[in-house]
C-alpha cells in the first residue's frame, strides 16, 4: 500500500519551518486562523533517495552521477499526467522518476523554500 504523508512549509512560524505529518495528524488550530497563502502543503512522493530520505514535492534533487556545476532538480507536480515530475533549468521538457533517474540514484539537497 502507498503511504500518504504530507508536509507543510509555514510562513507564519518565526523562523519558517515544516511541519511534518506526524504533526500535522494532531494539529489542532482551535481559535487560531492560518492565511493559506502562508502555508504551502507539499505531498510525499512515496520514494526515497540513495540515503533513505522521503522525497516530497518541492525538494531539489541532484544525481550521483551530476556534474559539479549542474543546476538541481525540483520535483514538482503534473496536472496534465497526475504524476510527480523532476524539472530541470534547461531541460524542454518535465521528465519523471525512472524516465529521467532512479529515486536511489539521486539525493536530496535542499527545499524551495531553504535554498535560493
């Protein structure tokens, strides 16, 4: 069975961090009033890199084998093929895990929203 988990990067915490499922599952707001435009929910893509890392959407990723230089994959999400992507700077075109790299051939290195 595909494990369903969730992240959420939440602007309103000083400093902005995630909040992952396991807290998620038990947050309670109470009178608390969230601006979803602070909050951004990012799903667990049910792989893990080469070091046993859960890879989310919005994780940039590098291959083993990547040049010193080459700019990081973000995994991102497809509408058009529901379907996790890996976007590249430069590539024409979205690839996706197993087309593009293995999930255990590559590495997490970051987040868009720690890395600039």
């Amino acid at each position: 069975m595909r494990e369903i988990k969730f992240r959420s990067w939440d602007e309103t915490c000083a400093p902005p961090r995630y909040v992952f499922w396991e807290e998620l599952k038990t947050f309670n707001c109470g009178d608390v009033f969230i601006n979803a435009s602070e909050v951004h929910i990012e799903q667990f893509t049910g792989l893990k890199d080469k070091n046993g890392k859960d890879i989310y959407e919005g994780d940039l990723i590098k291959f083993l084998d990547d040049i010193k230089d080459a700019s990081p994959i973000r995994v991102g999400w497809c509408e058009k093929f529901a379907s996790f992507s890996l976007i590249r700077k430069g590539w024409a075109f979205r690839h996706f895990f197993g087309e593009a790299c293995n999930s255990k051939d590559c590495e997490v290195i970051g987040n868009i929203h720690e890395v600039k």
